[in-house]
C-alpha cells in the first residue's frame, strides 16, 4: 500500500482516538531488577530515595528495554527503583490486595484498562494532575488519557503500554495449502485450518491462549465481538446468556476444539505459549496478535517463520464483518504511596515522547504520542503498521464495569468448563448468569 506517510498515520491515531475512547502478557519468573550505578545522579547512595514498581513484563520485550530505560532513569534522576515483574496474573494478584486494603508497599503499579471502573469508585489511585504540567497530555491519543480518566475528569493513569491485537496468518504455510488470501469469515478460517491440517502443512489451524486465567476473559470478549455478539448493555444488565451472537461465538469456539481447527493444548496455554506455537510454524493463525509480533518473527532464537508472515482484517461472521479487542495498560500512582513525588517523575520519564520512540524502535511498541506516527524513523522501520489502520477502526474494549474481576472469574471458570466438554455453551453461559445474578444490572 503506498499512500504518504503523514496522511496515513495521523489517519491510524485520529481512528484509535476515537475507538479507545469507548473502551494480559508472557508467563516469565518474578525479578527483582538490579540496582544500575548512577555515577551522574544528584544525590549521594545513602540520601537517595527508593521506589517501588510493579508491572508486567511486555510481550515484546526480548532485550530488556524496558529495564534499560529504568536503568537510565535511575542515572539521570538519583532516585532508585524497586522494580518487580512477572505474568499478568502474578501482578494483578500482588497488587489488587494491596491497593484494596489501603497498603503502601508499591509507589508505581499496573493500571489495567479491565480496572477503571472499579478504581475510579474506590479511590485507590492518585490523581495525576496534582503532578503532571498543565497540558501534558495534549500530544497523546486523546482516547488512551479519556480511558484512564474518572469521572471527577482528572487522570489517574499514563499509558505504558497501547496493547491493541492484530490478527497474523503464515501467507507461506496458506499458500501451501492452496489459499491464496486470509480467510474473510470464520468459516473460511476453519476450511483453511482443516485443509492445512490434512495436508500436513502445520500442526493445527490455531493454538488458542484458553487456560483458566484473566486472559480467557479477554478471549471470551474477542469472539463475542468477533461475531458481533454483546455481554452487557449501558447499564450492566445481562445480555450474554440472551443474546444468539454471544452463543454462536462460544459455540465455534467449542467446536474448534472437536473439529481439529484448535490445537487441544491450547486448553493449558497462556499467551506466550500461544505465540510460541506460532513462531515455530506449529499453526497457521494467530488471531489475537501483539503489535510487537514482527520483532519476533524475526529472532532467530524463537522463530522459524521470518519473511512468511503478514498481517490480514479479523474474520467475521459473515465478510464485512470484522472487530479487535484493544487492551491498554497504564501506570497509577497508589493513593498509600509515600514516595508521590518520586513515582511522577518515574512515571513521565517512562512514558516520555524519548522513551515511546526508544520503545518503539527497539520492541515495536505502539507509540502514545500521536507525532511518533509520522516519525520518519518509525514509518520506515514498521511499514506493515499501514495494515492495522483498517482494524483500529473496529477495536473494542473490554466491558467497563465495576466488578469485572468477578465477571473474569466466574466466565473463565465456566467457559472452561464448554472448552473441555464439561457442559454446552449455552449452559456455561447460564451458569454465567446464575453465577453473577448479585450483579445484574449494576455497572
């Protein structure tokens, strides 16, 4: 596609403005990163001041770049960081009792986008604009500071991490198979995943991401929209259990699981194991993607499938159709925190224009400031971001609701349970239901 680059991206972040505006990672040990020596730092060892942070490690950081950057934050700022990193699920599991029962352990804490409804009524984070500069946010995608925003219109969270999912296919392996094109339909999809099964191209057409975890949520909210089912209406009321969309997306996936589409070890994977499969040529599909995924591709030590993949629209249920999920991450501030100060200054070097480019060229991160998608060094670098400009039209979040958390765990629990042949699908999401009736209509 060769449209003038300015036009073309500045096109991409007025459409993810407006989407994010309506609106979990790799499984990796815990760590505790060591302390960088700060040779230019404005205090002396004995008078510097520590914080803690806690977030996730990002899928695509295969180099430590991350770490790098707090490294250098460390040698410019004099202040020391505690930093901890695991799983999504390790961090959400530190950090929520914590926060809930009014610790102060952390000073920088993972704000996930799932959480913004439950916090903003809690008051367990700390309003950002009693530090940020007047118009600090103005260069960044308006819908990321709109969703981390509470209702009293103050920020209570800087994005770190624009996770929106793409959806990739091997073009190689699908022309091996004799298809000449990404399926448009989830039909099409699994004719295709079959075909290449049969024909020994790859092992299985998918290999899902659905063990029992926070991450079966996201996946549970992807194939509803995928085929334009719905979970909740305006004001939390049911529609799930109701609605023939939901159920019809439930059931494929079901299916996919007896009819040879999924790789039946999808049922223990996470995401990294997901995206493992994929990179060694296992499956053909990866509908759920990363925007890092090419750094990856291209990796010897975890790829086998450099040059052979490309990025194609989200089947639908019907061709037209099509729907990504959008899963922003920010940093917060706790509202226990002791070291406020400090975590500001943490939390602007780290979500600096500097630090978005840096992250961007060396990991593939989708950038918060809208400049960098015109950045020259950046548009040559990723020219397939052209392709995710179609699919940034139709991201959705994931359903806004103060308690999501137990939404996650009662859907998780019972879709599990249709995946494995433990119940029907429309049972699982009457269980659903019954299960959370306490909340019925309660946003």
């Amino acid at each position: 596609m060769k449209r003038p680059s300015l036009y073309l991206f500045v096109s991409l972040l007025l459409i993810l403005s407006f989407v994010l505006a309506s609106c979990a990672p790799t499984a990796v040990p815990a760590t505790e990163l060591p302390q960088a020596s700060a040779p230019e730092a404005t205090q002396s060892a004995a008078e510097a001041e520590t914080i803690t942070v806690i977030f996730p490690k990002h899928e695509a950081d295969l180099s430590g770049a991350f770490e790098s950057r707090i490294r250098e934050f460390e040698n410019q700022s004099g202040i020391k960081v505690e930093l901890i990193q695991s799983d999504w699920d390790s961090v959400a599991n530190r950090i929520l009792p914590e926060i809930s029962t009014g610790g102060s352990a952390y000073d920088v804490v993972e704000f996930d986008n799932g959480w913004v409804a439950e916090w903003c009524g809690a008051g367990w984070a700390t309003p950002l604009n009693d530090f940020m500069p007047a118009g600090y946010t103005d260069g960044m995608i308006p819908g990321l500071v709109d969703l981390f925003s509470c209702p009293d219109k103050k920020v209570y969270g800087i994005v770190w991490n624009n996770d929106t999912r793409f959806f990739y296919y091997n073009a190689e392996k699908l022309a091996a198979a004799g298809f000449n094109e990404p399926p448009k339909t989830w039909d099409e999809f699994k004719q295709m995943g079959i075909s290449a099964k049969e024909k020994d191209v790859v092992s299985y057409g998918m290999a899902p991401f659905w063990n029992q975890e926070w991450s079966l949520g996201n996946e549970f909210h992807f194939w509803t929209y995928a085929f334009g089912g719905e979970i909740v209406d305006e004001k939390g009321c049911f529609l799930f259990n109701k609605d023939p969309n939901t159920l019809a997306a439930l059931q494929y996936m079901v299916d996919s699981m007896k009819d040879g589409v999924s790789n039946p070890a999808g049922m223990t994977y996470n995401q990294a194991a997901s995206q493992d499969a994929f990179l060694k040529g296992d499956s053909l599909f990866m509908p759920q993607g990363i925007a890092g995924l090419m750094a990856y591709t291209k990796d010897a030590s975890v790829s086998s499938v450099d040059g052979q993949i490309k990025v194609g629209l989200v089947p639908g249920a019907r061709a037209g159709m099509s729907a990504a999920l959008t899963l922003p991450e920010a940093y917060a501030i706790p509202a226990q925190s002791e070291h406020k100060e400090a975590a500001w200054k943490f939390i602007e070097f780290m979500t600096s224009r500097e630090t978005n480019k840096a992250l961007a060229q060396e990991i593939g991160v989708l950038p918060i400031w809208t400049d960098l998608y015109a950045d020259a060094d950046l548009t040559a670098k990723y020219p397939f971001w052209s392709e995710f400009q179609a699919q940034l039209s139709t991201a959705r979040g994931l359903s806004k609701l103060t308690w999501y958390g137990d939404f996650v765990d009662i859907s998780t629990a019972e879709v599990h349970k249709a995946l494995a042949g433990e119940q029907t699908a429309q049972e699982a999401l009457d269980n659903m239901a019954s299960g959370l009736s306490q909340f019925e209509c309660k946003p």
